[in-house]
C-alpha cells in the first residue's frame, strides 16, 4: 500500500480498495463473533474521511439487508470514555432498527440476547427524539436555540458499546469506521420535554447512576456530555449537515455517555437511574 509521508503523519493512503477490505475485516467479524484486528493498517490514523467511508459501507450492506436508519449516536462525548478509548474527540454513528432493544425495559420484555455481541460494554445517557427534522440551508442556522426547538422530547437510555478489534484495540479512525463501536441500545418508554415545559427537564443537569446487579459502578452528570447533552445534540446536527444526511423528524439520537462505560456478564442485571425520569432496568441473558 502507498505510503502518505510528511513531518506531521506518514501512514497508509486509503484506496477504494483498502476501504473495501476494511468493511469486509470488520463484517466478518460481526458475522462470526470473533474479533478483528485493527483497520488503521488499511485507512490509517488520521484519515477521517476513510473511516466514515468505511462505516457507511458497513451501514449500506446492513440496509441492503433488509435493516431501517432510526436515528444516530453520538460517542466519545465524555472525557472519562475519551479516556477509557485513548481518544481526544467525539464521533458519531448509526442507529438501525435492528439495533433497538428497548423491549428487554418493558414490564415482561424478557432479558436481552448476547448473540450478537462480541465484546459489550455498558454506559447510560440521555437521548432525544426529534419532533422536526434538523435540516437548514446554512450551517450557521444549526444553533443552540434551533436544536433545542427540534426536540419533542428525552429519554434515557442505555447504550450497549461493542467492537469488532480484539481487545478494543483501538485509535479514533478505528472506532469510527466500526460504526463508533456500536452494538444495540434501550431507551424508556417515557420521555420528558425540555425546559420550561411544564415538567420538562434540563439535560446538563441531570444526574446519572448505573448499577450492575445492585453494586453502582458508573457515575455522572449531563455536564459530562460535551458541556450539555444538547450541545453534543447541536454537534452532531453540524457533522450531518456536512456529511449531506441530515437529522430527521422521528429520529432517535443517543447523546453521549455520562459517565465511563463499563463491563457486563451474561445474566447481570443492569439499572440507570436518571434524575427526571423513571429508572431504566434491563438483564441480560445467561
């Protein structure tokens, strides 16, 4: 593979050929259930553009395969993630229908699968659905006052992290092309309006516990998720307008972890209490 060399970075120059090659490492991986290693190798370390090229054909193969874009998450919002992954900055994801267990939350929903997890971790955040799409002629018109009037309401939500790289191995274009290391998520039947609704909530300052089989083992606060959950919200708008997709109504958007993600076993049953809404308890299969 060509080489791209100066004094700042020199790494592979990704091709459509290594692009395709790195779709293919990593949906082989979620196929089987057996870790991959790294795809910087094929797209390098810096090369954003690859990465999200390869994430989108690893999106275009799951659409073709019969499954629906709901929404979008965002990652690495929170320093103690960024820390936990050895990165400096968020990115962001697909949600797909087919990634939506929130049923396992409901009164007799049953306990979640692991079938499709290789390497899951668990973190809660807060999410939003929209209630208007996100879509405006000019970048500058993607304010902070504009996002917040897009939201019909938040929820919380648990996200359920995994990676196809053994050993969550990872650098940033790595995790990016892996779809921002994502795995299946829940949210809560109840939503909340956003302040001064009557009864609506402030997302930066909510609190967040999470426990695992009753023993707290994640912690934090709605400042922990880029300054405010709406200003990850407001970020992301940014990216998908540059990226020509923009958010729509109907769309879920998972915000971003409130504290560091953590390990789980099959049977635990994990629990996220989020000041303003109803605690969100799901278990996992043995």
């Amino acid at each position: 593979m060509a080489q791209n060399c100066n004094r700042f970075y020199c790494g592979p120059v990704a091709t459509p050929d290594s692009i395709h090659a790195a779709v293919t490492r990593l949906a082989d991986a979620a196929a089987t259930r057996v870790p991959c290693p790294p795809v910087r190798d094929l797209i390098g370390t810096d090369d954003l553009a690859a990465a999200y090229a390869v994430q989108q054909g690893l999106v275009q193969a799951r659409l073709a395969g019969g499954a629906t874009v709901v929404g979008r998450k965002i990652g690495a919002t929170s320093k103690a993630v960024q820390d936990q992954l050895g990165v400096d900055q968020p990115d962001f994801g697909y949600l797909l229908d087919d990634m939506d267990v929130s049923a396992g939350a409901a009164p007799g929903g049953g306990p979640i699968s692991m079938e499709r997890l290789l390497q899951p971790r668990v973190e809660a955040e807060v999410a939003f659905r929209l209630g208007s799409d996100i879509a405006p002629a000019s970048e500058d018109e993607i304010t902070a006052d504009a996002v917040r009037a897009a939201v019909e309401v938040a929820l919380p939500a648990l996200e359920i992290v995994d990676s196809r790289i053994d050993q969550w191995a990872i650098t940033f274009t790595d995790t990016v092309a892996d779809n921002a290391s994502s795995g299946l998520y829940v949210v809560g039947r109840e939503g909340r309006p956003l302040a001064p609704a009557a009864a609506g909530i402030e997302p930066v300052d909510v609190e967040m516990s999470l426990t695992i089989n009753g023993e707290v083992r994640s912690s934090g606060t709605g400042a922990a998720c880029l300054g405010d959950p709406l200003e990850a919200l407001r970020w992301l708008a940014v990216q998908c307008h540059r990226f020509g997709d923009p958010l729509r109504a109907g769309q879920v958007v998972l915000s971003g972890a409130l504290g560091p993600f953590v390990p789980f076993a099959p049977g635990d049953r994990v629990v996220a209490s989020i000041s303003g809404f109803e605690p969100l308890s799901v278990e996992f299969e043995e």
